[in-house]
C-alpha cells in the first residue's frame, strides 16, 4: 500500500484530503509545515508527498527543494493557488514532480497520484523500449511509432507530447501542464503552440482511424483514452 504524507497548515483541508486518501486506499501521514514534513520523511519512508505552498515555519517551496536533495526518488505534488503561476514555476525548479492547483476536483488529485505513483514503472517501460496504448505502439529508443501495424513519421516534439499523452492516459491535462512537460517551464512562447501540435498529432495519428484516442475536454485541456 502506497504512503503519502500530507503537509498542509489547515487543518480542515488536511483532514478531507486524509479521509478521502484513506477511502481511496492509502497509508497517510499528515504534517502541518515544511519542518515537520521534512522530520517525517527523514523518520520513515513515504512514496509520495502532497506538499502545500503557502505554510508556516517553512514553506513548501523550500521543504520540497530540501526533500528532493536527500530523497530524489519521492515524488512530490505541490498544492497551490490557481493563478500562483510563479509558485509552479519556483516548485518544478526545486524538484517537484507535478503540480495541482486550488481548488481542485477530488478525482483529479486522485489522477495525478496515481500518475506519480506509477512512474517508476515508466522506468521500466524506458528500459523494455516499447510503449504500448491499444493499437498504438512507441518505441522509446528509436522513436518508432506505429498503430495497427501501419508506421508513423514523428518529430521529436510530436513524439515527445505523445508520450505524456499516453504514459498519462485519462487523466486531462491542460495546456500550461503539457507546456511545462514537453516544451519546459522556461518556455516563454504562446500556450496556442500546444492545439497547433495536438492537430499535427491528430492528423497523423488519429485521422485514418475510427477510434480517435487524442480527445478534447472543453475548458480543462487534452486526454487519450
């Protein structure tokens, strides 16, 4: 059983994110700052820690940065405002590996730790090559791309977006998430470069097949499923 450590200064905010993990099947632990979050983790192992921004004595910014120096394979979801752009640009910085923003639909957290949680079974996919979504195959050595049998030319861009894609299957990601990802957090172009990319996916990918996996949620962003 996966153990996620909760570090958030309110208290009833801590207490539905424990209740609703422990529903969900989760060993927790829960820390009300940065200096209590960074004991925890030094005291007993965790894999994954949901790591609030704006926190007393120390704030998850830096307890994350400190967290990633001695422990780089816990993964950690920072927790922030919606238009604290900055603060997901400083928490990618310091190590997190993904961010959700408040408020949030309980499912989507939900979403996003299982992403975490599974990668270092990407790892694994690194190492086996091949990346498989139904009919869809990618080899993660030579870029090969084929569905059904038939090949598919990619750019590395193409590629690369594809790939969060899938390794992220049905969980929507939105256009800043899939910015950070595939172009970098340091990317200062027009997020309008994301639906440019996801029609040249379509196109290539989608088009002579009945099935369309690479779908549109209205106002949240992109999922294949």
């Amino acid at each position: 059983m996966p153990k996620i450590l909760i570090a958030e200064d309110e208290t009833k905010i801590l207490r539905i994110i424990e209740l609703q993990l422990k529903y969900a099947g989760y060993e927790t632990a829960l820390a009300h700052n940065g200096l209590e979050a960074i004991e925890k983790i030094n005291t007993q192992p965790f894999d994954l820690v949901l790591m609030d921004v704006m926190m007393p004595k120390m704030d998850g910014l830096t307890a994350c940065k400190s967290i990633k120096a001695e422990h780089p394979d816990i993964k950690v979801i920072m927790l922030t405002a919606k238009d604290d752009i900055q603060d997901i640009i400083t928490g990618l910085d310091s190590g997190a590996d993904d961010y959700v923003t408040k408020p949030f639909v309980f499912d989507e957290l939900l979403a996003r730790i299982r992403a975490n949680l599974r990668k270092h079974s990407d790892s694994a996919v690194e190492e086996d090559e091949l990346l498989v979504f139904e009919d869809l195959q990618m080899n993660t050595k030579n870029f090969e791309v084929t569905r059904c049998g038939q090949s598919i030319d990619l750019s590395k861009t193409e590629f690369d977006l594809l790939k969060h894609l899938v390794i992220n299957k049905d969980i929507v990601l939105s256009r800043e998430q899939i910015l950070n990802r595939v172009w970098g957090y340091d990317y200062y172009g027009s997020p309008n470069i994301v639906d440019v990319y996801i029609k040249y996916l379509r196109d290539k990918v989608d088009r002579e097949f009945d099935r369309k996996m690479i779908q549109t949620v209205r106002g949240r962003g992109y999922v294949v499923r």
